[in-house]
C-alpha cells in the first residue's frame, strides 16, 4: 500500500518540475522579447503620426493687367518651367509699343538737332569773329587817316562804334554755343539722356508685350485654378497655382517631451496612409522647429491668466525625403505620414549654425532674351539719325 502511494506521488512532482520549467522559460522568453522590444522600438527611436506631406504651392500671378484670351492647362495638369499657361489680349500691349518706338525716333531727331544747333551755334562764333577782326582792322586803318587829316572824327567813332557792335554780337554768339552745347555735353546720339529714356520706354513696353503670355516658373502639377476667359485681371490677382511635387517635405509636430535627443540629420522612416506599410519612405531631419505652433498663431496663448492649464506643446520638425522614394511613389501636399526618427545618434547639431550658400530656389523662367529689342532700337536710331543728318546736309 505504501508503495502505490509512493508511486502515485513521484508522477505529480515530475510533472509539477516540469511546468515549473515551462513557466519559467515562458517568463525568460517574455523578459527577452521584451528586453529586445524595448532596446529596437524604445529606446532610440520617437514617433508620431502628427505629421503631413507639405511642399512649395507657386501662387501665379500676372506680371500686368489683361484680359484672359487663352487658357492652356486645367487643375491636375503636369507643366514645364517656362510653359505658358495664360495668354491676355495683346492689343493694347501692341499699341504701347508701337507707341514707344515712335517717341524714340522722335528723340533721336530732336536731340541730333541739339547736335545741329552746336555745329550752327560754332559756325555763327566763326564768323563773328571775323567780323570782329574786319571792323577792328577798319578801327585801325581809320585812326590812322585821321591823324593824317584824310578823315573826320565822326567817321572814326562811326568805325569804333562798329567794333563795338562786332564785339557784343561774339559775345552773345558765345554764349549761345555754351548753352547749346551744354544739352548734350559728353554724349553721343545714342547716350542722351532723352534718347535712354525713350530707349527704356521701348523696352518696358517690349517686356509688357512679352508679359501678356504668363508661364510656369518651376516644373509641377497645376492646382486651384480660378482664372476665366475674358476675366480682366491685375497683377494682384491669383489665377492658379503649380505644385512641384518632386520637392516635398514632410513636417511632424512632435511634444516637447520628445525632443531631447533628437538632432539635426537624423535618419527617419516615414509610412504614408495612402501606400500603408507595404511603402517606407526614407528621410533625415532637416531642421528643428524654432517654436511652437501656438506661438506663431493668430491668437497666442494668453498663459498669463488666472485660469491655467499646462499642456504639452508640439515642435515641427521638417523631414527631406529621399527623391527616388519621391519617383516611385509620388505624394500629395497634405497627405498624412507616420513617423518614426532614430535618435540613437545625438552628435548632430540641435540648430543650423551657417547660412545657405546659395539660393533655396531659382526660376529663369521669367527671363526675357533682350537681344531682338536690342536690334530694333539699334535700327531705329540709325534710320532716323541718318535722315536727319541728310537732311542737314541738303540744307
């Protein structure tokens, strides 16, 4: 009897030994799972799913009033740097710069009759002068008759009284070539300063005329547009806007109580709500928020009140994404992204201590060649500065 109890009894403590074992593996298991959890997604490493796609939205805007005659692209479509996408009414363009051209050769006459006058204004001293030393040498041979006893007095005051006269009209003649001369002093046709205005004039009005086809100043997408044919719009007006969807960024608003160790250049790994998990996208930390969004709001906080509540502020933090991610999976501007920053590294920088070296962004789209202009206005100096030079000459 006592053996079958003895028996009975070494089974349980068998089996009791060994779920102890299981529990106990189960609980290393579980401290190790842990452990490995903590150190790969704790520790390291910040997220948040505050955070959405942003971007450059180019607002369009003439650069001159017009009335919209054509309008060459919708929402949604992709454009070209330097692509029109409006076209005003170009007649009145057309007339201010015709006009322009007119008042220019107009100027070129009127300042190569300052020229002219000059060349006149100089013959009329030459020839006082010779009178001045025709009636001096008759002064003189006069008083010499005189002393001889061949001539009168009153014939030699006569002479001195012409001398007189020679001499006031060189003087007068004098004056008038300084101030002809004084109009166009150190220039040339071309250099007056009337001729550069006029120049500028066509000019202005040669970059109006080009003003009256708006184009794109980057390359992107169309958004929001509101212009209509016939609509007469100003410079002040928004008639669309063009997204360069090649350029996003994302920015992720994380709390303040996040914010330690993270450090600028920092790798980051974001997932899209659009693409879901199957798409990481691959980033670094760009900058760190200078300050909170209540601070830069319209109505600030007003924490000096009597009735308070600490709450705890979010800091943007803006994210360049990796452009081939960029290409093979294209985001929209205000898409919502999860973020997740390794901030095991903290030997970067918490904020930008140098200058851009050089411009964030550029267009040369609006840059207009001046080398038609340039020939036309060449052209209309020489023909009418060469009519009028003729016709000086035939004079």
């Amino acid at each position: 009897m006592q053996d079958n109890v003895e028996n009975t009894v070494a089974p349980k403590k068998s089996k009791r030994k060994k779920s102890l074992i299981i529990l106990f593996g189960i609980v290393v298991l579980g401290a190790v799972g842990t452990g490995w959890y903590y150190e790969e997604y704790v520790v390291g490493n910040q997220t948040t799913d505050d955070a959405y796609v942003n971007g450059n939205i180019v607002s369009i805007t003439p650069e001159t009033v017009g009335t919209v005659t054509q309008i060459t692209v919708d929402s949604g479509d992709f454009v070209q740097k330097g692509q029109v996408l409006v076209r005003f009414d170009e007649a009145d363009a057309d007339l201010e710069y015709d006009n322009a051209k007119a008042k220019l050769a107009q100027a070129v006459r009127q300042v190569r009759a300052m020229f002219n006058n000059v060349t006149q204004a100089e013959a009329v001293v030459d020839a006082n002068k010779i009178a001045l030393h025709k009636a001096e040498r008759d002064y003189d041979r006069r008083k010499n008759m005189v002393k001889a006893g061949g001539l009168s007095q009153e014939d030699l005051s006569h002479a001195k009284d012409m001398v007189d006269s020679a001499q006031t009209q060189l003087a007068v003649a004098v004056e008038q070539l300084k101030s002809q001369s004084s109009m166009i002093s150190g220039t040339t046709v071309e250099t007056h300063p009337t001729v550069r205005s006029a120049i500028t004039n066509v000019k202005q009005a040669y970059l109006t005329k080009q003003r009256t086809n708006i184009v794109a100043p980057v390359t992107g997408y169309v958004a929001r547009r509101q212009v209509q044919l016939g609509q007469r719009v100003s410079p002040s007006s928004i008639l669309m806007a063009v997204v360069p969807l090649d350029e996003v960024w994302v920015d992720a608003n994380f709390k303040e109580t996040q914010m330690d160790d993270m450090r600028i250049g920092q790798p980051v790994a974001l997932i899209s709500d659009l693409y879901g998990d199957k798409v990481v996208f691959h980033g670094t930390i760009e900058s760190l928020g200078i300050g909170t969004g209540s601070a830069f709001s319209v109505l600030p906080a007003q924490n000096a009140t009597g009735n308070w509540i600490k709450i705890v502020q979010r800091l943007p933090v803006r994210i360049t994404l990796d452009a081939q991610d960029i290409a093979s999976h294209p985001l929209r501007i205000g898409l919502s992204m999860n973020v997740e920053v390794d901030t095991a590294n903290t030997s970067g920088k918490l904020l930008s201590t140098t200058s851009p070296e050089k411009p964030r962004f550029v267009t040369n789209a609006y840059h207009q060649p001046m080398e038609n202009i340039q020939q036309t206005i060449s052209q209309i100096i020489k023909d009418n500065d060469a009519q009028l030079n003729h016709a000086s000459t035939n004079k």
